[in-house]
C-alpha cells in the first residue's frame, strides 16, 4: 500500500467516524517523505479533526500551512481559528426528560448530540415520528447518544441506522411532533442558493450552495464553507431563507475544503429505506460496527454477517442451541474458500473472515 493509499484510508477512518484509529495514521503521515507536500498538508488539516482541543488544531494548521504556504483555504481557515470564540467543550446541563412519550408541537431548528465518537455534533428531526438525522462521522460505533432538546431537555437516543458510505445516522427517540419539519422540494435547491447552518453549540454559520465538482455524487451539495469553519462533528441542518431544511452539513470536503452537504431528498430516502428493511426484518438488531442491520444474533450467531464485527451479547439468543442451517445460509458457508486461520467457508468482507475476524491472504501472497 502507497503512502497515497494509506491517506486515503485514514481519511476515509474519519469519515466513518474512527477518530482514534485515523489519528495515528495521521501523525505519521504529516510528516511522511513518501508524500508529497500538497498530501502532508492534506494529512494535517484531518488530523486536526481528531480532537476537539483548540490548541492541536491550532498547531496542526500551522503545519499544515508549513508544508503548503500558498494554500489560501488552509491560511483562511487558521485566521478564522484564531479570531473565532471559543466553543463550549460540553453542551448545557439539562434535566432529564421522564415522559416516554411526549409530543412536541413544533420541531427545534437543531438538536444536539452528545457522546459520539467525534465530541459535540448537531442533529435535525426529518419527520414527525421523532427520527433525528446527524452524520456518521459524529456517531461512530456509539450504539446510543445523548440528545439535547432546545437547551431544556435530555434523553437518550437509540442509534438505529448507519450509512458511512453517505456519511449518514439516523437516531430514534421518544419523541413525536405535532408537525412535520418544512422541506424543500428538491428542484427549488439550486446554485448560489442562500442558506443558514444551525449548530447545537449556538453558532450559525451563513453561506451558499456553489457548483458542484464534475463526477460528485448527485446527493452531495458543495457550499462556501470551508471545513475547519465548522463549530461541532458536523450534522448541521442548512435552512433556506424561507425556513425550509435543504441538507445537512458534513466534514467532508471537496479538493479545495469546501465542505459537503447530504441533499434533504436523499436522507428521506435513505430514511424511508431503513423503515422498509425495518418491516422486512422486524426481528434484526443494529450493528454499531458497520451500521447495518444483523440477523444473526436471532440465529445464535456471533458475529454480523455484514461485517463480521462481534455481537453484543444482549443482541443475541444465549438460551438456546444456535440454528446452525439457518446461520449457514446467512453467512453463506461453503459458498467461500476455507478461512486459513479457522477454516470456517463462511466468506470475507473488506478481507476480514466473517467466522473469526482474521484477515486473509490471497492465494499468491499465501503460497509464497
């Protein structure tokens, strides 16, 4: 693997919410000779989102404009650093919310989120049954967070979904409103489009939508804003003039560090997804691993047969024998060449065997 390669995957730890794992991949490619200058800077500027400490950030975009002193991104991003307010390193003490159920007349712009991987991040509700939408880069493996409502209440919030590939989580909570939260229609979201991003911290940041780069996924929305501008982990709702919620802010950036935006239109239908696979499976449990949804702890089994991540023990049936035909189908056994640790034909995700989680070799590299 090329120290390019090795980037891109730190980059992409980060994004699916591995901070911790990311950062020390980070450090040392910051000052890697195998990469070229650009890519060292590239690597500061995300190890600077491993922490929330103000002085690490701090230090990293000054290396980072070490290696590139004519980046005028990164020189804008350390200025506005600088110049900005400290943010608060924890959200307000509130009281603990007790009713189960509670109805809310009318949906807070933002909401905020507590005990992710990544620190403080914002979230949105997306429709009246009380489902928060915020990143995946904020949750991380949390199975659970704490949800902050309009500086009044806290409750604990369920994460149901995840979706790194879309940098999406979707979180349930006891909540119901009165009304549904005002969307855009997609075809009003257009170019140099006017919009606000609420942050659960209590900044707002005004920008606009700009055109996107050829070749980026249809569901992303480019703005003006730079990354290292952002106040939290990100899961900012992005409101048009009129009040109408038209995406929801991410860390991921385009090449010049502009950050990206999930379109609105494009988390209803990953929401609408979930609720389908939900009816579908009404017995699976949510994996924080990978994010998906798992059968196997039904079945005996140990392990998600999407990512091969141990199960929590509270998941799975521990009162009776494991339904071994069953869990064959699920995780394919013999359909696979035999696992070189274990020997289980169960099958490999990402070159991780599914029965034991060691990685496997391919048959040139194995055979000298």
């Amino acid at each position: 693997m090329t120290a390019q390669d090795e980037l891109r995957r730190a980059i992409q730890l980060m994004q699916n919410g591995q901070a911790e794992a990311a950062a020390a991949q980070l450090t040392r490619l910051a000052n890697s000779p195998a990469l070229d200058a650009k890519a060292r800077a590239a690597a500061c500027v995300w190890l600077a989102e491993t922490r929330a400490d103000r002085h690490f950030k701090l230090r990293c975009l000054e290396r980072a404009l070490e290696h590139e002193p004519d980046n005028v991104q990164i020189r804008q991003g350390l200025q506005q650093l600088r110049s900005a307010p400290a943010q608060p390193s924890h959200l307000p003490i509130m009281r603990p919310e007790r009713e189960s159920g509670r109805r809310m007349q009318q949906a807070p712009r933002v909401v905020g989120i507590d005990g992710g991987a990544n620190g403080l991040a914002s979230a949105v509700f997306i429709g009246g049954e009380g489902l928060l939408a915020t990143t995946s880069y904020a949750v991380g493996a949390a199975a659970a967070v704490a949800v902050h409502i309009s500086g009044e209440q806290e409750m604990t919030g369920a994460v149901v979904r995840r979706y790194p590939q879309h940098d999406l989580a979707l979180i349930a909570t006891p909540l119901s409103l009165a009304r549904k939260p005002a969307i855009a229609p997609p075809g009003l979201i257009a170019e140099n489009q006017a919009f606000s991003a609420s942050s659960a911290t209590g900044l707002e940041l005004r920008g606009q939508l700009c055109r996107a780069d050829r070749g980026l996924p249809t569901h992303w929305l480019r703005t003006n804003i730079h990354q290292i501008q952002m106040p939290d982990a990100g899961g900012n709702p992005l409101y048009d003039a009129q009040g109408q919620l038209i995406g929801l802010l991410t860390r991921n950036s385009d090449s010049s560090g502009a950050a990206l935006a999930i379109q609105v239109s494009h988390i209803l239908a990953l929401a609408e997804q979930h609720r389908r696979d939900r009816q579908l499976l009404p017995h699976a449990a949510y994996c924080p691993a990978c994010g998906s949804l798992t059968q196997a702890g039904r079945y005996g089994g140990g392990s998600c047969e999407t990512c091969g991540a141990a199960l929590l023990t509270n998941g799975r049936r521990a009162s009776s024998a494991p339904d071994h035909d069953a869990l064959r189908q699920l995780y394919g056994e013999n359909a696979a060449q035999p696992c070189i640790h274990c020997g289980a034909q169960v099958g490999a995700y990402q070159g991780r065997c599914l029965r034991c989680g060691q990685a496997q070799m391919s048959p040139a590299v194995a055979g000298g």
